[in-house]
C-alpha cells in the first residue's frame, strides 16, 4: 500500500509515496537518509527514537508516518538554524552531557519540546520530563545540568 | 628518489629488521617522522598469546603509531575505539604533553584495520592505565627525534635546545628556531620507541590533568555522529536474523511462505542461520515476523530462581588466589565469628545501541563497519567467514554506541557477511531489542562464602573467602588481617563461553568491570556486617583494620567530603561506605538512602565518591566517568537481573528489565586525589564497583535489613524488612 502523505520536515516540504503504516523512525532513518534519530529498543521504552511532531515530542519508532500527514517534524538535524546550534544543543556540548552519544538526540530534541512548553523549569521538573530517556553510560548528572543551563540562558524564551 | 629501503626495527629477538621499499612505505605512512610503539595489553586476557599480523605483513611488535606529517600535523594510529570514555579526547592529551605539541594539531585515527597496528580491544579501563605509558614514551622519543633533527639543521648543540608548541627553540637565542613541519619536510623516518627517554613528572604537565572538552561533542549533539546503523551504501539491504525461543532450541518446521511474497523480501537460509533481507530495514522485520517455525526446547530445569543452587553444586575445585598465615590459627584467636553468603545475579549490558555491522564484499575483499570493542577480532571473524586472508578484511570504526564489555566480539558482523555473500549487496544487519537480551554475554551469577572473625579489640584476625562463578579480580582482600585465604572457584574465560564446566545456561562475559562487581559487594558488606556486629562504626573499623595509608587517605577524603559522624550501625541515618582499590585505582564511595518501608523501594539521594587514579589525566573524562559508573552501578544493585528459564531469556525490552532513570539520580560530589608517585590508573570502570555494597550498608543502616542478594528489588527489601523487624 503505497500512500502520498506530505508534511514539513526540519522546516521544508516533503512529500513521501510511501506505505503510511510504516513507523516514522525508518522512514526518516531510511527513505529520507536522516540518520541523527536512533533505534535504542523500538517499543518507545528508551526515547532514543524521539522527534518532535508539531512540536511534541514523539517516540517515533511506534509513529506511523501516515499520522505525520500535514504536520510538522523536527528531528536533531534540523534544531540549529542559520549555522547557529540551538541552546539546548550549545548546553549539552559545555557541559559533556554524552558519553558514547547514542541516546544524545532524543534526549535534546525531548529538552527542546519540553523547554517550549516549559521555559522555567525546576530541577524535578526535568527529571520529570527526562524520565522515558534511557542512558546507559549513565550522563544524567550532566544533561540535567545542561537543561538547567539552556533554560536560563534561554530566559524563558523559546527560540523558534 | 632512490629506492633505498625503510627499516621496522623488531623487538622480538630478530636482528633482521623488516624492510619496506621506499613506495610501499609512503603507501602506508605518507612523508614525515613516524614512531612505532607497543602496550602490554596487545591480547586478550585469558587467551593464549599468538602473534598478530597488522595490514601488509607489517610486524607486530608494536600496536600503535604516530606520525609528525610534514604540514606539522600530528597523527595517532591506534587500534583502540570510541565507546564513549572519552579515548578520542584524552589520548591526544597524553601526546601533545610529551611531544610538546597543542592538542589541537594532533589528529586520531582509531581502529581502522588497514590504517592502525594490530590492537587486542578496547576494554578493562586499559586505553590510560596501560596504552598511555608507551604512547608517552613513543611522543618524548619523537620529541627526541625532533631535536636531534633540529641540532643539525641549526647547528646548535642538543643541551641549548628546547621543544615547545611545535617548534625547537635555542634557550639562549629564542628567535633560532625551526618548527617540526619544516623538521619533518621532506623526511621518510620511522623509528621503534625504546622507551628510554624519560617522561613528564606531573608537576612538569602542561596539558595532562588540566580540562579538556571533548573532541566528539559536536557530531554527538547535532546527530552527524556516526555508528555502524547510520553508514549507507549503494544496494544497502537490511537482514533481520530469526532469533530462536532459547539457546539450544532445535529447528522442527519452518514455513517462508508468507515471508516470501513481502514484495522485495528475500528470505535466506543458510545453516542455522535464517533471514530475510529488504532495502528497508522495518519491512525485512515484518516479514520476518511473517515466518511460521516451531522449535524442539531444551529441558527448562533452570530459572532465576533456582540458579545459585545449581552453580553452588556445579562449582568445580577452586586454586587460592591470595593466601597468608593460618585460618585454623586465626579462628582460635576470634571474639566473634561472622558467616555469610552472597549472591549477585546475572545482568545485561543493554547498551543503548544494539549489536550492528554493515559489510561489503568486492571480490575476494571486504569492508566491515562495526559496533565493537575489538575490531581486529571483527576483522579476523568476518575473513574466516567468508575464507579469504584477514589483510583482505578493512574494519573501518564507526562511533559505539556503549559497549561495557558486551561488544567484544562481532557476531552480528558475522551475520552481515554471511549475508552479503549470499545476496551479493552490502547487508547491515541490526540486532533488535530482543535480540541484544537474547545474545547478550551477560555478566554471570555469582555466589561469595566469607567466613571471617575479629578480635576483642576489633581486629579481623581471620579471613576465609570463596568466590563462585564471578572470577578473581577484586577478589583480594586489603585489609590487614593476619590470617587470610581466597579461593577462586568456576572461572569463565572472559571471552565468552558458559563458564568452566559450561555451568551457566547461557554465554557470560566481560561486564564492566569483570567480577569485581561481585566481589566489591561482598566484601565491603561483610566488613560491614563485622563492624555492626562488633558495635564499631563502620569508617573507623575500617580505619583500624587498615595499614596501606593510600587506602586509608582515601577514605578520609570521601569522609571529609561526605560530613560523616560515627555511629553504630545501624543508626537510622541511612548513611553506607564502601572501599576498592580496583587495578591500582583506589577509591572510597559514601552514600545516604532512604528506604520506602511500605514498598520497599530504595532511593538513593547522595552518593560521594573519593577516587585516587595516580593522576586523572583529564579531570573533567574522570569525573563523568564517575558520575556514569554511579549512574549505571544503581542498576545492578537495585534492579538489573536478567529473568529466564531453562535457556530461555524471558527479558525481551526495558519493560521488564529496569534500567536507572532520571528520577533515580542522586547528588553525586567526586573528589579526585591525585598519586604522583604510583602509576596511572584507569577510571572507566572503578567507581561501578563500590555501588552494590555502599547501598547495601546504607540499607541496613536505614533499616537494619541486611541484603545479601543483588539487586536489592521492592520485593526483597521488604522481605529483609520484615525479617529484620
């Protein structure tokens, strides 16, 4: 089953003939060569596979991409804008908030959706927000460092 | 150009130094000044030494090199990988301090089977501890070199001379200078590291021990980084491998039908091993869902619940690893005698990545790109495969994505080669969830009896240890007890295997760090118990049954750090310590719990841990190195346990096995100590193994519940609660 679906992606259109029951991870990873978006374990248990869809963070290896259909999706490549590396991506570079990298996407892009809708975070706030991330070279110390940084450099604001 | 000949000097006895010709050479190395030098951690522990051959017949007695390139860039060769410790970053440090070079002119090439000599893997908290000593010696040797090269071109005597930022200067006349790229211009020089010259003492660091960021940040947060799923390739397929129901399973029936008729699915069956290939990686697992097989099980006699009988009745005789004095001669001197057995469980490494490779065949050549800590291994497997010379096989390394020792091998690679071979197209294969679970070395169920006694002044005068299954390392007491036996029983071979005598259910492995996990927990409980026991407090009876002062310091300083009064255990503050001196790193981990009386659950809210690695060559990859080790040793103390039966693995996701999350993250505050005088030590692995046992004490001072089983579920604490009570 071959379906048309066309939706915005890291802010440019596309148009996909692809079977709309295919899961958003492959489709990104695959068909649109996107590859900063991981599989950690494919049943959304880890976030490594986390997008954002119409601005919402999104486990997408349990998306079907029919779903994405005149959305919005933003994935890690497509956070900095004019050159320029969005906060949250600059916090986590200061802070070492990586070791081997694997979960790093998802777990930006969720910061990302979270600051957006809350800018003003407290320390269990993003605890809270993080708590589907898996990491297993254990960096929670650091991202939640990083998150508490980018919020405040971000002073409430959301850059676009 | 002449054709003269370029010598690899050889360390192994052979007078006869190897002799490229000039075009070979520059083939291999390009112009410049290259220095060749070896590590001791050449081969795998526990496997028989036998000669490694790096590419093109080059000998291999060495196992890394370095090049000064004649623009003055500075170039590392080196077998070992980036799994997210941090090598990329700090071996260029160790380089630039002793050749007297920027870090940032010193590029690393890591892994690559055609570019870097032979390398056993990455593992064991080796790349500083072990590789760093000879990298050294190999950068003072090139800044040797450099300055004999400089002498003679400026004519100035070697004793006015001075290396620094890239240049030789003379100390008297500092605007004489030449730099290495116009010292190496030109220049076709390869020279064996003797070692000799003598290396930077820590006062004299510039680079080493002071913060260095990252070199992998960047591509790991803007998502170019690279692992072995992200490489594509034209013609790419995408194999799914059927897993079967549990190890030993036999195939019975099989039907491929539906499988087949997925447009652009091929299903391959080659031997036991059954896949189906797709341009799409999603599609070839749908498809393989489509496959309908049954399969004749193995007895189901095992399970999680009955194993430590099973491995305490299949324990095999022991060797003393550690012995001292007399235990018959210490018992008759105790007060008190303290028995205890201790059992950990099997756990997962569950990297974050699973198991992947991607390999290309060109006719009798291949191209191998994989997730792994031993990508000579990879390349060795992958050329017995497919029957054609290892120099055939290029393993080029992409980031890891984790690895704790659970990569070592490359069976996946393995498949992808198979599977290349038979489809004629580069295959990737990517292990599912699932699959990581099922094929996963895990680190094996173990099993400590301690039997130990102390002293009406509160001396241990006796110690009688016996380590099941786990291995030796972390096994040796350092307390001063005068009378003292460990007894090793049922090694495993730390390549794979099911142990000695096959006693587990399932292949064990490397686990970051191997059986000190075990052996830590243990340990540091029982001395725990004997303090409480003896109504001591736990920090001043370890105090006093201690003689080595760098131990002894150590646990002051996290003491200091941690504010920890004394008190008899247990004082209801929930307040736990716990010792290691792991491959000459030292360390001291504090930590404060609260304990859930009515669930049962655990939550730790600070953890201190005091470390002295000799020197942290670069502070800022230690301290997340500890603050990683804390994070993950929570899971194999809380939660982490593999379930199965017989030789089925029951844990298929992160469902139902629990890994640490954020809402778990304690306060953790580190210090680092530094050792100028003892050798450096690595730091991967050291502060994972003091978590079982500081929870553990935390939780009977919490809650005078004693675990002596990891992990330390809801369920079991509130069992030991209810025992306690």
């Amino acid at each position: 089953m071959t379906d048309i679906i066309q939706f915005r992606l890291n802010d440019k259109s596309v148009r996909l003939e692809v079977d709309g029951e295919r899961m958003l991870l492959w489709v990104l990873r695959t068909d649109l060569g996107l590859t900063g978006t991981k599989y950690g374990c494919g049943e959304g248990y880890c976030g490594s596979c986390t997008v954002l869809v119409n601005g919402e963070p999104t486990p997408s290896c349990g998306y079907p991409v029919k779903n994405v259909a005149g959305k919005s999706v933003v994935t890690i490549e497509g956070l900095a804008k004019d050159g320029r590396l969005h906060p949250v991506q600059d916090a986590f570079i200061k802070h070492e908030a990586m070791q081997c990298g694997f979960c790093t996407s998802g777990m930006i892009v969720e910061a990302v959706g979270f600051l957006q809708k809350n800018p003003r975070p407290s320390r269990a706030d993003i605890l809270k927000g993080m708590e589907d991330h898996l990491c297993r070279c254990g960096t929670h110390n650091r991202v939640v460092r990083a998150i508490e940084e980018a919020a405040s450099g971000m002073k409430g604001a959301v850059p676009k | 150009m002449s054709d003269e000949k370029y010598s690899v000097p050889r360390t192994d006895g052979n007078d006869d130094p190897m002799t490229l010709d000039r075009r070979e050479f520059l083939k291999l190395f390009g112009g410049g000044i290259v220095i060749f030098f070896s590590a001791g951690d050449m081969i795998f522990p526990q496997e028989p030494t036998r000669l490694q051959t790096g590419r093109g017949g080059l000998p291999s007695d060495f196992n890394a090199f370095l090049k000064i390139g004649e623009n003055g860039r500075v170039t590392l060769f080196t077998g070992k990988i980036e799994q997210g410790q941090g090598a990329m970053t700090v071996l260029p440090l160790m380089l630039a301090e002793e050749l007297e070079v920027r870090p940032e002119t010193v590029d690393i090439i890591l892994g690559d089977t055609d570019l870097c000599p032979y390398d056993g893997g990455t593992f064991g908290s080796l790349t500083v501890r072990s590789f760093g000593p000879p990298l050294r010696a190999a950068a003072a040797e090139a800044r040797v070199v450099l300055m004999e090269l400089a002498s003679e071109k400026l004519n100035v005597p070697l004793d006015r001379l001075e290396a620094r930022d890239g240049a030789v200067f003379d100390k008297s006349r500092p605007q004489t200078k030449v730099t290495y790229a116009d010292l190496a211009q030109g220049k076709a020089i390869a020279r064996q590291a003797k070692q000799k010259p003598a290396l930077k003492k820590p006062a004299e660091f510039k680079v080493m021990g002071k913060p260095a960021a990252r070199r992998d940040a960047l591509d790991k947060a803007t998502g170019k980084a690279q692992y072995a799923g992200d490489i594509r390739l034209p013609g790419l397929l995408y194999g799914k491998v059927l897993r079967p129901p549990a190890h030993g399973a036999k195939l019975k029936t099989l039907d491929t039908s539906a499988a087949e008729k997925v447009p652009g699915a091929r299903v391959v069956q080659d031997g036991d091993l059954i896949a189906v290939v797709h341009e799409q990686p999603d599609v070839a697992e749908a498809a393989l869902a489509m496959i309908k097989v049954e399969y004749d099980l193995p007895p189901a006699d095992l399970d999680d619940k009955n194993i430590y009988d099973h491995l305490i009745k299949a324990a095999p005789a022991g060797r003393a690893a550690a012995q001292g004095g007399n235990i018959e001669e210490g018992a008759k001197l105790a007060a008190l005698t303290v028995e205890k057995q201790y059992l950990n469980a099997y756990v997962s490494h569950a990297a974050m990545e699973t198991h992947t490779a991607v390999v290309k065949i060109d006719g009798d050549k291949a191209t191998v790109w994989s997730s792994t800590q031993g990508p000579f291994r990879a390349r060795d497997s992958v050329a017995q495969t497919l029957k054609i010379p290892t120099q055939n096989v290029h393993v080029i390394m992409p980031f890891v994505g984790g690895g704790f020792g659970g990569k070592t091998a490359s069976p996946q690679a393995v498949q992808a080669a198979r599977l290349a071979k038979i489809t004629g197209r580069p295959v990737q294969v990517a292990w599912t969830r699932a699959d990581e679970f099922f094929y996963d070395t895990f680190r094996p169920a173990a099993i400590v009896n301690i039997k130990s006694g102390i002293s009406s002044e509160g001396r241990i005068v006796f110690w009688d240890y016996e380590v099941l299954w786990a291995g030796e390392r972390s096994s040796q007491q350092f307390y001063n007890i005068p009378h003292h036996r460990t007894v090793v029983r049922g090694e495993w071979g730390g390549g794979g295997g099911a142990g000695q005598g096959g006693g587990h259910p399932f292949e064990v492995g490397p686990w970051r760090a191997p059986a000190s996990n075990t052996n830590t927990f243990a340990r540091e409980c029982h001395i725990d118990i004997m303090a409480a026991q003896a109504g001591i407090d736990p920090v001043e009876f370890r105090l006093a049954n201690l003689s080595d002062e760098r131990m002894k310091r150590i646990l002051r300083a996290a003491a200091d750090k941690f504010g920890w009064t004394p008190a008899k255990a247990p004082s209801r503050r929930g307040v736990g310590v716990a010792c290691a001196d792991y491959l000459g790193t030292y360390l001291t981990t504090m930590a404060e719990v609260a304990v859930d009386r009515s669930t049962g659950r655990v939550q730790v809210k600070r953890v201190v841990c005091a470390q002295d690695m000799g020197v942290a060559v670069n502070p800022d990859g230690a301290m997340l190195q500890i603050e990683g080790c804390i994070m993950m040793g929570l899971g194999y103390a809380l939660t982490e346990e593999v379930h199965f039966k017989g030789r089925q693995v029951l844990d298929l996701n992160f469902d139902t096995y629990e890994l640490p999350r954020f809402s778990w993250l304690p306060k953790i505050e580190t210090v680092l100590l530094d050792s100028p005088e003892v050798p450096i030590a690595g730091g991967g692995e050291p502060p994972i193994i003091t978590m079982g046992a500081v929870i553990a004490n935390a939780v009977h001072d919490a809650s005078g519940a004693r675990l002596l089983r990891l992990p330390m579920t809801p369920e079991r604490v509130k069992a030991a609660l209810g025992s306690s009570s």
